[in-house]
C-alpha cells in the first residue's frame, strides 16, 4: 500500500512539474513599447508615427492599444488565446475599466487579429473588429502594405472607440 501511494504522490509532483513546463512555453517577450514589431515588417519611422497617434488617443481617452507584429506564436494555436493571454501578460488597459486594445498581426503566419479588454468588448464589438480586418486591413496586407493595414485598421477602431 505504502508503494501505490508513494507512486501516486511522485506521479502527481511529476505533472505538476510538467504543467510548469507547459506553462514556461507561454511566456512571452516583454513589450518594446506602444508598437512591438517582432516580425520586423515596420520601419522605425513608421513605429514612431503609430505610437505618435496611440499615445494622443490614449490622453484623450485613457484607452489604451498595443500593436504587436509576431511571427510564431509560441506554443499557442489559435490567435484568439495568443491575443487574450498576451494583452492580459502586459496589462493591457486600466485595470479599472479594462479599456485595452491589441493589434496583433502576422505576415508569416497570414493572421490577424484584434483583442479587447472587456470594458473596450462594450463599443468594440466582435462583429466590428471582425469587420475592420475585413475592411480596412486585409486588402492592404495582400498589397504588401503592412503598414498601411495596421494604421487604416487602428484608425477606424479609433473613430468607433471614442
């Protein structure tokens, strides 16, 4: 008896020691700033003019948006929980009002989303940012207008998000 239940208590450590593993493959980059270009598809005068216009919005409104260019989300496969466990790892928006927004986009990987916090979910529905990839984003991606898709798509997300 002793046996079965020293197995048992080693095969239980032994998991949660291997839950810490999985974990530690989530980690992800500590953030360079309002533009994370991690992909490397922006010039630096194009990061400063997207910061430039996040940092105004975000005086005028305390709302708050982040931008990340990715190419590997890690151990993550589905772009939603990349987005939803990267915006709550660096704190995205206040953590009163839960006002943050991520950009994230992947020219490697041919994806592109956009995550909000739960209080910016009330006027940035699903539906319209869905709409704002559809719209305003994608059309120039398959130009090879990365920047352009990301200022054109944060620029009505800004306009709706007043």
């Amino acid at each position: 008896m002793k046996n079965i239940l020293l197995f048992v208590s080693i095969f239980i450590l032994s998991s949660c020691g291997s839950k810490k593993i999985v974990d530690s493959q989530k980690k992800f980059p500590t953030p360079t700033g309002y533009v994370n270009d991690f992909e490397k598809t922006l010039t630096k005068t194009q990061e400063k003019a997207l910061s430039k216009t996040i940092v105004e919005f975000e005086k005028r409104t305390t709302n708050q948006i982040a931008i990340v260019t990715f190419d590997s989300m890690y151990s993550y496969t589905d772009i939603k929980d990349f987005g939803t466990d990267l915006g709550n790892e660096w704190g995205i928006g206040t953590e009163e009002m839960d006002n943050g927004l991520l950009i994230l986009v992947s020219q490697k990987l041919k994806q592109a989303r956009i995550s909000t916090g739960l209080g910016t979910e009330k006027i940035l529905t699903d539906s319209i940012c869905s709409e704002v990839i559809k719209t305003y984003m994608l059309p120039r991606f398959k130009e090879d207008k990365m920047y352009e898709g990301i200022k054109a798509g944060m620029e009505a997300l800004i306009k709706q998000w007043k």
